[in-house]
C-alpha cells in the first residue's frame, strides 16, 4: 500500500475488493465497464494533460510555500467587505468540523434538527437587526442579493403596474460598484430600465416600481431615508435597502423607516475575507411577500407527536416545481456561512455586538479628528466606520503601501478609509503616521480612544434586538462549546454514514484540502487588493482555470459564478452575448429537456430566454426526432440547448454527438449542465461531445462540501469562440475582452473554497481523476446488481449499465400502501440519509454513491435497502400502523413506558444488527409540513407566541 498516493485514500474501495465487485456486477475489468457504459465516439483517445500528482505531504508544503506570496496589508478598503475576528470556538468547532461542513441540505427535517435550529437562530438575528417580518437561511453574496430584491420587487408589482409595464428601477449612486454591476446584468434580460443618480434629487415619477438604497453609502456617508421612503411608497415604489449588518447595532433599522426589503452580507460576523467568499448574504422583507422571498426559508412545525420541530418551510417556492415560472434560480445558500455569522450572535449576544458597534465608530471618530488636526479634510459628516479624506490619493498611496496599508481611492483627491473589528490603537497610529508623513507634519500618537460618535439623533438605534434566550446564554467558551455540540449530534453528517444522494455527488472533503481555509494568508485578503498582493491567490486560480479548462476540454474557464445555479446563468448570458455579438439578438429560444434540473428552465427564463421543453422517450432518453423537429421549427430564433450529461436519468445516452450537432446546425449554441460532471472526468468531457459551454459544481464533482446547503461554486468552462464574453468585474479587471458584467459581488467568487477544488485536482493528478470517474461508475453498478430482484432500476444504457447514479422505481409499492416518503424516512433508522426522493421522476429514489465510499458501506447500505423491501413486503395499505408509516423512530420513543405499536422496539430502532455498533437517532419524529406552511414562523419566537398559532 502506497502511503503516500492520495488517491488510495479518496477512493473507498481498495485493490482486494475490486475482484469481488467486479464478479459481483458481471464484468472483468473496469475496461469492460467503461466500454459497456460509456459510448465510444465520445471517449477521450489521449489521458488529461495535468502535472503528476501530489502526495498529502508534498501538497501541504506546496500550498504553504504559496500562500506565503500573499501579502496580508491591514486593508480598510471596506466596499462591502471587512477584516473581521471568528471567534476560535467556532472555527474549531464549525468551520473545522466535518460534523457540520459534510452535511447536505436538510431536505430530510429530521435528521438535520440541529443545523436547521442554527439557521433560524440566523434567521432571528437578521429580522431583529433589519427590523423586518420574515428572513432567509441566506443568499450568495450581497450583489446577487440586491439583484433578487430588484427582481422580487418586479414580481409583487400592484396590478396597474403590470398592466402598463412599469419597469423603471432606481439606483442610487451610492451603491457599491459590485452591485450596480451586478444589477445591470440582472436587469438587461429582463427589459429592466435601471436609472442610477441621487437618491436626494429623485423625482418619484411613477414610471418606477422600485428603489434601492445603500445604508451607509459606499462613500460612508450615513442618510436619513425615511422621508424618501414615505415619498417612494406615497408613489407606489417599493423601497430595497443594502445595510452593512454591523452598522445596524448602531443604526435605526431599515424596517423602523418602512422599506419593503433589506439585503446585505454578514461577512463581518466572524467570517474570513478570503479574497472575496464565500460569504453569507441575508434577505428580509414583509412577510406579505413569503411566497415570493427567492432562496429558502427554515421554519417551526411539529413532528407527528405534537413536538416542536423545524423544517424548509414553503418549500413549493422552489424552482424545482415553477420552473420556467420561477423568479429565481436559487437552488443553494450558504448554510456553513450562515451558521458561522449566527453563531457569532449567539457567542457575544446583543450586549458584546454593541461593543463591537461601539469600538468600531468610536475608532473611526477618532481618526477623523486626528487627521483634521493634522490640516486634512474629513468630507463625512455622519458615518459609522467610513472616512473620507481630501488629499493628493497618489501621494498617500505611495506611504500607506510602503507601510503595508491598503486604502480605497475613488479619485485622485479622495481616500476613503473604512475601519473595522479588528482594528487596534497601534493601526491607527499607523494610519495617522501615513498621513503625517504626507503632511509633512509630526505623527500625533493616541493612547486611547474617546467615546465619541458622528451619528445623528435621528439616526441612532434605539430598540432592542437579539433578546432571545439563545443569544443571551452561551458567552463563555465551554457552554458555546457545547451548545454547537448539542445541534452537531442532531444531524447526519458523512462522518457518520454514506448519503447516497443522486444528481448531489457527496463525495469525500479531504481534510489535506479543507486545511489551508483556516490560514489567514489566504483568509485575510481584501478581494480588492492590488493584484500583485495576492500573488498566491493569482498563482492558483489561474492554475485551477486551467486545470478546469483541461479537463472540460474547453478553452477557457471563470471562476466568478459562486453557485450552480449562478453558473447555469452566466453560461446562458455568454451565450446571449455570443449571439449579441453577430447580430442575432432574436435568438432566443432555448430547448431543455423534460427531464432537466428545475434550475435549468428558471436560468434561461432569467437569461430573457423563452423555454420550449423536449420529450423523452420510455428509456428516459432525450427524444431525439421531437428534438430535430422542434430545433427546425425554431431554427431562425434558436439560442440554445440546455442538456445534462450524463443525463438526470443516470445514462450516457449514445445519441449525444448527433443531439449537439442538430443544435449547431440550426444556428444554436450548446449548454451543459455540470451536475453529473464528476461522471465524465478522465473519460470524456464537455468538448468531446459537442458542448459550448458547462458550468460545473465544484461542490460535487471536485470536492467542496456542501456544508448544509452551501458554500457552492460554479465556474463556467466555454469554447473558443464564448471567450470573449466571460465575465468581468468593476474593480479588479477579469474576464473577457467583451466580458458580460458581473455574476457575482468578487473578482473571482468564492476564491478561498476554490482553494479546496485545487488540492484535490493536484492531489489526484491525471491517473487519479480518472479513477475516481470509473470507481464512482463501478460503485453505482454495484449497488444495482445488489438491488437487482428486490427493486426495479427505471433507466438504464443499451447495454444495462447504470452510470454514476440510478433511479430506482417504488412506484409499485403503493399496492401496500407505501410512498417514496416512508422508504426515506425508515431508512433514517438504518443510519442512513435517504436518496434523491421524487426527482427526476415522482414516486422514485435516485442513489449516488460516489467514488469515496467503500465495499463495505456499500453492502450495509445495500443491506438496509433490501430489508426495507422485505418490510414492505409485510406492509398493508389496510393498516396504516406498521415500522414504515411511523419512521423513523425517536430514541423517546424507545425508552418511554409505554409502547403499543405491532411490532418489537428492536425492530423498530435495530433491524439489523451493524446498527447497535453506531445508532444514529433522529431528534424528531416526521415532521407536518402542512402544518408549517399554515402557521409560519421563521424566527425564534417565545414558546408563547408557537402555542398561539397552534391555537
């Protein structure tokens, strides 16, 4: 055994198996598999062109030996982005902790009690600082945020405005850059008429439905908007609000002067700068507009008994189910973000925030005065942590980088210096040096900071916020120690079991690639920096594209798009772009087959495309003639193709060369959609069949957890010909020559979760991907030929081979009076996540099990599934009381005095035997979702108020 070859370690199965795999599945070689599974015009002839491979060891030097050519400055660029201090109790226990960063999305409530209470203590804490209704569980990043307000504002217009077709949409020029860039992306598809200019000159015409406003501005001013906001609604234009999260300790809430939607990020609350993200955005609006809110909202319900229990609440909303109808396309959060940022609250409570608040604008007062005692300028009168200095920018500049300082110069006669948590009296002595040194004056030195503000009266908090009991227990280490324990032990994670989720890919997350995340020079880097600060950053993601570009067989990637979702967007406005730029601005139709991901008709619809769906055939392939026949009837305005590789259904289907080519044929362009790429790595690639343009989720197919429903990243891989068009940014140069404008809020997204992608891609090497590709093929084949004469497969290729995943049928077994719903649920008492349940089709399970795990998990998840089938088997549609209708099985269930069900409780909690070695126990029995959405409550309200509405 190779110690040192990380591939041995990332793959589950090891060498002794593979021979009784392979006997198992009826194939010699892993050859033979390949050949019978994938087809062979699609193959590639030549292995990838990547370095050799890494060991643990030598990769750890390497990325240590890089990050040492990051150049951390103290940086007070601010612009949405802070250096900020995460408490050590929740970097070790969280962002550290595979218990809570390899969790899925908690589709299945009951065992994910414990990051489902995490996030509606987020939830809590966002609606008690913004003062609004109703919250989600998080967005992207503050620009994409921003931009699903403009958009949601647009959908709940009043019915006069649709009427007349009213999409004027004010900005105010203070809006970070970001946004405005993001924003106009967002709105060009959509016909959206952005009109940017001052927010105290606005004429409130009526031609506007909507309004945002940057609290403070990007300049650190601090505005009293209510008056523009009565005048707004006076009008009928709702009135979004971007607020720095900190800044609202301070501040009076958006809410408490009536805005209709409040976005921001809350990067600030203990979470790494990391050259951009990932970062958790917030979103809090009315609760009158709940059915329009994008992304996911966590709610209170009950279980089966009448116990308190939480679940995604509204979950109808989801793209998955409107689809094309959908006015967004948010699929994932930033679930392990938005733990880190609530947990924050928790730790320091409102008291410690309004320390926090207190230390910040003090500070900043204080430079102000120093500096405008040293003859400058101070251009702000009411700010929070922002300054605005008038002087020569180039002259400061040339001081303050010699001192190793980084300012924002938005001309040459304006410094803007935005301080932050971490700032101490020896920084701003530092920074009141720099400035005398451009006087030409003696340094005035501080030894303390006076307690003195710039805000206004009217502009002051004074309500109270974070009153809760959980914000107002856990300060001390020990006890946040053990309250972040407490909801770990709720939760299935992959250090307990397999979760076999088919189209999620929940691979391994190596700790060798998750280490360097915890390094300050990679987390402590502005994504504004000059570029040559962040020479490591530069060094790998220029690599990553690379290795990306290679393995795609594309030629060119960005890295911006920081979700699938995002990717699938930006793929389709290079696209749009693409044709832009020939003249063929009518090309817009967008072909998607039946069986696509439910973010896929929601990105072209977002895009400005109009969708028409394609058939498929009882193979559950796409129906290649309905496809001819609808790509010539739209052959004038045809864009696109948006097609799954292999498909949803689990299949290469042979026929995707000619698929591809009717679409170039017909004057279209081919988008693939990444989710099974971790299915082709090595083998094939996006280029090979014919595609133009892939996103890809690297938090799937190369390693990134899903850490409860995000961070994810979606970079997007394009032909020759899309280059040009790749996005950009409007204050680091990226992108293409004709770049698109911003995706997301960064330069490059989530840089410091790319980091991840990289190790594992270096680690792998060529030999290794490709590895990883056919174990993941051999694995899923496994499974079937396990399952075989006990459930049906519903998809499988021309030669019987499933690919990576598989959906098996449970159609059948509601003869005995069982759904889908109960299989996933009682497998929760074999220890085990549930598959994809009723997608792509209703009424079946769709099994992944990646390459990561080994024969031995295999067999028990096997296990458990067949007698499971034999339980069904005893089941009756006649009599509802069986081990199946009442999973899964709480442990107070187990141990209470009384126990009148048909059958034993060793049946119930122990039906085979491995189990009783590592009981996992659901925390709630199955939870009413029904009744959630009927009494819905997104925070954490008094038990009072949850009787109340129980009433």
């Amino acid at each position: 055994m190779k110690t040192d070859s990380f591939k041995l370690r990332h793959i589950g199965p090891s060498k002794k198996d593979l021979d009784s795999m392979l006997q198992t599945i009826k194939a010699d070689s892993i050859d033979q598999l390949v050949y019978e599974t994938v087809p062979d015009d699609i193959l590639l002839k030549e292995p990838l062109n990547l370095d050799a491979a890494m060991s643990e060891q030598e990769y750890s030097a390497h990325i240590q030996k890089l990050s040492a050519k990051n150049k951390v400055f103290k940086t007070y660029i601010g612009l949405g982005y802070h250096e900020a201090c995460l408490p050590a109790v929740i970097q070790r226990n969280i962002l550290e902790n595979p218990g809570w960063y390899t969790a899925y999305t908690p589709y299945q409530a009951e065992i994910a009690q414990g990051r489902l209470e995490a996030l509606l203590n987020y939830q809590t804490m966002i609606c008690d600082l913004t003062g609004m209704e109703l919250a989600n569980a998080s967005l992207l990043d503050e620009s994409t945020a921003a931009a699903e307000a403009m958009t949601m504002l647009l959908a709940v217009r009043s019915r006069d405005q649709k009427k007349n077709d009213v999409k004027k949409f004010f900005v105010s020029e203070e809006i970070l850059p970001q946004t405005l860039s993001l924003l106009k992306t967002r709105a060009i598809p959509l016909g959206i008429e952005l009109v940017i200019g001052d927010h105290q000159k606005f004429d409130f015409s009526s031609d506007f439905y909507g309004a945002i406003l940057q609290y403070p501005g990007k300049s650190g001013q601090v505005y009293d908007y209510a008056d523009f906001v009565s005048k707004a609604h006076d009008t009928d234009i709702k009135v979004a609000v971007a607020a720095d999260i900190l800044s609202l300790v301070s501040l009076k809430s958006p809410g408490s002067f009536d805005a209709d939607v409040v976005v921001g990020t809350t990067q600030r609350f203990g979470i790494p700068l990391g050259y951009g993200g990932p970062h958790a955005a917030y979103f809090a609006t009315r609760e009158q507009y709940k059915r329009n809110i994008p992304g996911r909202i966590i709610g209170v319900t009950q279980d089966m008994n009448g116990n308190r229990a939480l679940r995604m609440a509204l979950q109808t909303r989801e793209q998955h189910i409107k689809r094309d109808k959908a006015t967004s396309n948010i699929c994932t959060a930033q679930v392990l973000l938005a733990v880190m940022a609530g947990m924050y609250a928790v730790y320091h409570g409102s008291e410690g925030l309004r320390y926090i608040a207190k230390k910040v604008n003090n500070t900043t007062s204080e430079l102000s005065k120093q500096l405008e005692k040293l003859g400058f300028k101070q251009l702000n009168d009411s700010y929070f942590d922002t300054i605005r200095i008038s002087a020569d920018a180039s002259k400061v500049k040339e001081i303050a980088e010699v001192n190793e300082v980084n300012f924002y110069y938005p001309d040459t006669k304006t410094i803007s210096i935005s301080l932050n948590e971490a700032t101490t009296i020896v920084d701003l002595n530092n920074i009141i040096s720099i400035f005398a040194k451009v006087a030409g004056k003696e340094t005035i030195e501080i030894k303390e900071i006076s307690e003195v503000t710039n805000i206004g009266k009217d502009l002051t908090r004074n309500t109270d916020f974070l009153t809760n009991e959980v914000f107002n227990t856990y300060h001390s280490e020990t006890e946040l120690m053990r309250y972040i324990k407490k909801l770990e032990r709720k939760d299935l994670s992959l250090n307990h079991s397999m979760i076999p989720l088919g189209s999620c890919t929940m691979k391994l997350n190596a700790a060798s690639e998750m280490l360097p995340l915890s390094d300050p020079q990679w987390g402590n880097i502005h994504p504004f920096v000059p570029i040559d600060q962040a020479e490591g950053y530069q060094e790998i993601l220029k690599k990553l594209e690379d290795q990306l570009t290679e393995i795609t067989g594309f030629a060119a990637t960005s890295l911006q798009p920081n979700s699938g979702a995002q990717g699938e967007f930006a793929g389709l406005m290079v696209i749009r772009a693409y044709h832009e730029s020939r003249g063929d601005q009518h090309r817009n139709i967008c072909l998607i087959p039946s069986s696509a991901h439910g973010t896929n008709p929601a990105s072209a619809v977002m895009a400005g495309m109009k969708v028409v769906v394609t058939k498929a055939t009882e193979e559950g392939n796409i129906d290649v003639e309905d496809l001819r026949e609808k790509a010539l009837k739209y052959k004038d305005n045809l864009a696109a193709l948006m097609v799954t590789y292999p498909s949803t259904h689990g299949v290469y289907e042979s026929a995707i060369r000619e698929i591809t080519k009717i679409i170039h044929d017909n004057g279209g362009q081919v988008y693939m959609d990444g989710a099974n790429m971790n299915a082709q790595v090595g083998l094939t690639n996006p280029g090979a069949i014919g595609a133009d343009v892939c996103h890809l989720n690297l938090h799937k197919t190369f390693a990134i957890p899903h850490g409860g429903g995000g961070p994810g990243v979606g970079p997007i891989c394009v032909a020759k010909q899309l280059v040009p068009f790749l996005p950009g940014n409007p204050i680091i140069p990226t992108g293409g020559s004709d770049g698109i404008t911003a995706i997301s809020a960064a330069p490059w997204g989530s840089a410091l979760a790319c980091l991840i992608s990289y190790g594992y891609i270096t680690m792998l090497g060529t030999k290794g991907l490709k590895e990883a590709t056919e174990y993941a093929i051999l694995n899923a084949n496994y499974i079937k030929q396990r399952l075989d004469g006990h459930y049906d497969v519903l998809y499988t290729g021309e030669r019987g081979r499933a690919a990576h995943e598989m959906i098996i049928d449970c159609r059948p077994f509601k003869a005995n009076g069982i759904e889908v719903t109960d299989i996933a649920k009682r497998l929760m008492d074999y220890g085990f996540h549930a598959p994809t349940v009723s997608f792509p089709v209703a009424g079946t399970i769709m099994i992944e099990p990646t390459e990561s795990e080994s024969k031995a998990e295999l067999d028990r998840f096997c296990d458990a599934l067949i007698s499971i089938r034999q339980e069904i088997a005893k089941a009756s549609a006649d009599n509802p009381n069986n081990v199946m209708k009442n999973a899964p099985h709480t442990l107070a269930m187990l141990t209470a005095d009384k126990w009148d069900l048909p059958y034993t409780r060793e049946q119930a909690a122990y039906p085979l035997s491995y189990i009783s070695e590592n009981k996992f126990w659901p925390s709630v029995r199955r939870v009413d979702d029904a009744y959630g959405d009927r009494n819905l409550i997104c925070t954490c309200a008094p038990i009072e108020e949850y009787m109340e509405a129980e009433a």
